[in-house]
C-alpha cells in the first residue's frame, strides 16, 4: 500500500532525473535572459509563457518526486540531497519570474498585447494578476540575498520541522511507536487506549518541543520581515492577497463562526456526558467512536465504499477514484520515518495525483481519503490548462476536498438506520468541530504568535499557554478545562511554512463553501456535477468572491456563512436529542 513515484522517475540514480533537473537551470538562464533582451514586449512575452510552461512542467515532476520521496522516507538520504538542489534550482527560477513579473508591471499596453494574442488570452488573468503583483515584489537588488538566506532560515527550519515530526516515536505502552500512529489511537473504541496514547503523546514532546520552538519562531519572524518587505501591513494581509481573498469576506466568516460556537459546545458536551465526563469533553475523547457500531474499515472495504458513494454524485468520480486505488497513486499506513496527517500533491502535466494518508481504519480515516481524492478530483478538472491559470488559492484549494467529505458523510448517513446512524452523525460532527471550532483556535493562536514575535522569541511554555487560551477561547466549556492540548503547534505542519502563514482559515472556508455548494447540488439534483467541475475549473482564474458569485453564493455576506452553520446546528441538535434518548 504505498506510492508509486516510478511513473515520474525510475530512482535518484535516473539519469532523466539529472537531465531534468540540469534543464531547470538551463530554461531559468533562457527565461532571464529572455526578459532582458531587447525584443519588442509582445514578442518576448509570448516567448516568457512559452517559456515559463515549459519550466512549469519541469518543476512540477522533479520537486514532486524530490518531496514526495522524503514526505514517505524522512532517512532518505538521496531524497534529502536532491530536495536541497531542487531548493537552490528554486532561487534562480523565483529570481527569473519575479524579473518577468517587473518586465509586466512596466507595460502600459498590457491590454493591447493580450487583445492581439490568442496564446496570451488564454492566461490573460494571470498576467493582470502579475501585473499587480509587481508593486509587491522584492526590492531588486535585495531579493536574490533575501531568497538565499532563507535557505539557512525559513526553508531550513521548515525541514527540520518535517524531520523532527517523521521520526520522532512515542513510548507508548512499552513499545516506540511513530507519532502519527500514536495519535491515530485516538479512534480507537476502547476508552483506555484512547487516554493511555494521549498520555504518551504529551509526555513525548517534551523530546522536541525546544527545537520546534526554534522552528516556529524562525520562521513566524521571517514571515514578518518578507510581509515588510513586500509592502504589506501585516502577515495576513500578505496572506488574503495571495488567497485572492478579501478582509471583508474573512470577518463575514468569523463573524458567523463566533456566533455558533455555542451550538458546537453544546455538542462536545454532549458527546463528553454520553462519554461519562461531567464537565466538558476532555481532549483525549475528542475522536471517540460513539454508538455501539464501532466499524472499522478495509483497505478495500474504503476503496468500495469510496466508489460506490462518490460514483452516485457523479459516475466519473466514482471511476476516478478506483483508477486512483489499482495504480497506486496512496501511501496509505503509518511507519516510521513517513510524515505524519495527509496530502494529496498533484503533478499537473501527467494529469495523475500522488496521496499520502497514515490510514487506521476508522471511518474518520475514509472521510480523509475522501478529501484527499477531492484535491485529487480538482487537479483533474484543472488538466489542460496552462500553469499559469492552476494556482488555485488556500481557500478554494479545500472546496473540492471539504465537499466530497460533505457528499460521502449524506451519502451514507442517509443509508444509515440506528446505531450506525447515530455514529456516523457524530463522526461528521467530530470533522466538522475540528474544521470550524479547532481552526478557529489556530487562527487565534497564530495571529497571538505573530504579533508576539515582533517583541520577542516565545518560550515553550508561553507558546503552550497560548495554545491554551485559543483552546478556551474557541471550544470553551465544551472541552474540560484542565485536559486540553497545550502542544498542538508541535505537531501540524500548517504552522511551518515560510512562504504560506494562516494555513488554517482557508479549512473553515473551505468546509462552509462547500456546504453552500453541496446544497446547490441539493437543489438542483445530477445536473449539478458538470456545474461543479467548471466550478472547480475557474478557481484559478478569478478573486474568490467572484468564483462564488458563479454559483450563486455571496462571500461577503455573514447571512451566507450563518446558512452553512445553520446546517451544522441542525445536526447538534439532532445528535444532543439522540444522545438525551439514551
């Protein structure tokens, strides 16, 4: 059950391998000297898309099969050498492109040139895009420094992240288990294991909780300084500009978001009395099964179960994700030296997905094979486009992950009679407390950690206290107060990238888009897949208010976002009655 990344090379020896990573030099070199050359503007931008395609597709195979073979590997030594040549290569490509990105800037006929030119009308909204992005470059003659020493910074510590995550072990019940498989335990139906591996995880962190400090710290400060240094007033500014997402439609989903928390209390403490907790729901009980169906899944009993519920919304997804199965596109179990959580990461000139997921069994587990196959899903419908037009933003990047978790937990929900019923409605419950409630915690908490971090580095405990005080502030009396999470930013990755910072709003977005999507599928009925898959076609081609305008949905209304948590309320309600009857 794991990748195959022999589609895109035989090994690190290939000499393919080599030869295409010799040739990113080689294009960056032509594409730089493209755009200081003397051609006139329209010749040379044709000549730089061409160009950019080209080297588009090269990065795409040579960086997927690099990070891919040390996300499965983190002792891959090979892995680890051809990552930090990929990264290097990256220098001179980010260079290239931001050289390209000034050369658009500076033409007034912009228009003009597109307007004449059928290659350039095809990614007319990125080159507008580019062109606005020009007054929040690098100044030129620091960029290439500053991207150099992010090598040593931000990008080092991001590695070093992934490192200390992959093969940190737990020493749980006498035995070192990877911590992706330790913190799977907490599906498991039996209440002590379920204690016990939370026990173990926490007292683990005190092995690595000082450097992912360091990690945390490094590279929230260096996000701070590039935000500065780009020209923007904070970090989420930087963040909302490159989402293609506006402050308005932010604060219309937080707005909303705070509105409902009660109603989510009112579930966990439902679930913590169905549990036999009196006073809140506490943290190691957050992922218990409930119900006396305690199914456990497959491998294959996923695979089915996948394809035969996703085939009933549209019979080429069905299809789609059993070719994602036989042609072994998943890394599926936990192991040592593997990355922990899930990804999908697709390679958009082959038309083909790659998915890592640390697979238990549970039916949480094939919710998140079904988001994952959603990302999967989206690269799809994005084949054929030029590069340039398949930079989807964070937010809309998890409409089509969230949605396929929506339509599999109706799917079978509606099947569903009793117990089972009762269980899977609390399992959509239990995602969509961690999609709503618990990033809702991280935004706090990330946004405490940067603004602090302008004065000074955190400590270990001043960065759990504020874990903590999120922790309060979004889930409240309904987790019991004093067994919490205090180390929840050592172990997502979300937190460490130094070019991609608020990793978590786009979720919540992604989970209430997606309800409003999933009710127009309601609506109108089988109709709606092709409707949904040029949906998902445009989310590269235009700011996201106008993507949702497509589909008749209003981001910048809280009305919006309070009809898609109404939804959810409705479920709690239903789950606290059910719960109340037993």
């Amino acid at each position: 059950m794991n990748w195959d990344l022999s589609v895109l090379y035989q090994g690190f020896d290939d000499p393919a391998f080599a030869r295409d990573l010799e040739s990113i030099g080689t294009l960056t070199q032509r594409l730089d000297a493209l755009t200081a050359g003397d051609l006139p503007p329209a010749t040379r931008l044709e000549q730089a898309v061409a160009l950019s395609e080209e080297l588009s597709a090269l990065l795409d195979k040579v960086g997927n099969f690099a990070y891919l073979s040390q996300a499965a590997d983190a002792g891959n030594a090979a892995a680890a050498q051809a990552v930090d040549k990929f990264m290097n290569a990256q220098i001179g490509v980010k260079l290239a492109h931001s050289k390209l990105i000034r050369d658009i800037g500076g033409m007034e006929n912009l228009e003009e040139i597109i307007a004449n030119s059928e290659r350039l009308q095809s990614c007319a909204f990125a080159l507008r895009e580019m062109r606005e992005q020009a007054a929040h470059l690098l100044p030129a003659d620091l960029e290439a420094w500053m991207l150099r020493m992010s090598l040593s910074g931000g990008d080092a510590f991001s590695q070093l992240r992934d490192k200390l995550d992959a093969t940190h072990v737990v020493s749980y019940r006498g035995e070192e288990l990877p911590l992706a498989a330790v913190r799977a335990k907490a599906y498991d139906p039996d209440p002590s294991v379920r204690k016990d591996a939370y026990e173990a995880e926490l007292a683990s962190y005190a092995k690595m909780e000082i450097p992912m400090s360091y990690c945390l710290n490094s590279i929230k400060a260096q996000g701070q300084t590039m935000a500065e240094a780009k020209g923007y007033e904070s970090v989420l500014d930087w963040m909302l500009d490159a989402s293609r997402m506006d402050r308005q439609t932010l604060d219309a989903m937080w707005t909303a978001v705070r509105e409902y928390l009660p109603a989510f209390r009112r579930y966990l403490r439902a679930k913590g009395r169905l549990l036999g907790h009196a006073d809140g729901l506490p943290f190691y009980d957050l992922f218990a099964p409930v119900g006396k169906v305690q199914r456990t899944y497959t491998v294959e009993e996923a695979r089915r179960t996948l394809v035969r519920e996703m085939g009933k919304f549209m019979p080429e997804m069905g299809s789609f994700i059993d070719n994602a199965f036989e042609n072994n596109w998943i890394d599926m179990f936990p192991r040592e030296g593997k990355g922990g959580g899930a990804f999908c990461s697709g390679v958009h000139c082959m038309d083909i997905s790659r998915i890592l997921t640390n697979f238990a069994g549970s039916f949480s587990d094939v919710s998140t094979l079904a988001h994952e196959l959603g990302h999967a899903w989206h690269d799809h419908c994005l084949a054929g486009l030029p590069y340039s037009m398949i930079d989807v933003p964070m937010p809309l990047a998890e409409t089509a992950s969230t949605f396929n978790e929506t339509v599999l937990s109706h799917q079978v929900l509606s099947a569903a009679t009793g117990d089972e019923a009762f269980a899977l409605l609390e399992a959509g419950l239990m995602e969509e407390t961690q999609t709503v409630v618990d990033i809702y915690s991280r935004f706090l908490f990330e946004s405490e950690v940067i603004e602090t971090r302008k004065d000074h580095t955190m400590s270990v405990e001043e960065l759990k206290d504020a874990m903590l005080r999120a922790q309060e502030a979004s889930y409240g009396d309904g987790l019991a107060k004093d067994v919490r999470h205090p180390d929840m930013w050592a172990c997502k990755c979300h937190y460490y990238s130094p070019d991609l910072h608020f990793y978590n709003f786009p979720y919540c977005f992604g989970t209430l888009f997606g309800k409003g999507v999933f009710a127009q599928y309601l609506e109108k009925g089988p109709s709606f897949g092709q409707e949904y898959n040029r949906l998902l076609r445009s989310c590269g081609s235009a700011p996201i208010a106008d993507v949702a305008a497509s589909v008749g949905i209003d981001v910048h209304s809280v009305d919006f976002w309070r009809s898609s948590l109404e939804v959810i309320a409705k479920d709690i309600e239903r789950f606290v009655e059910m719960v109340e009857k037993r």
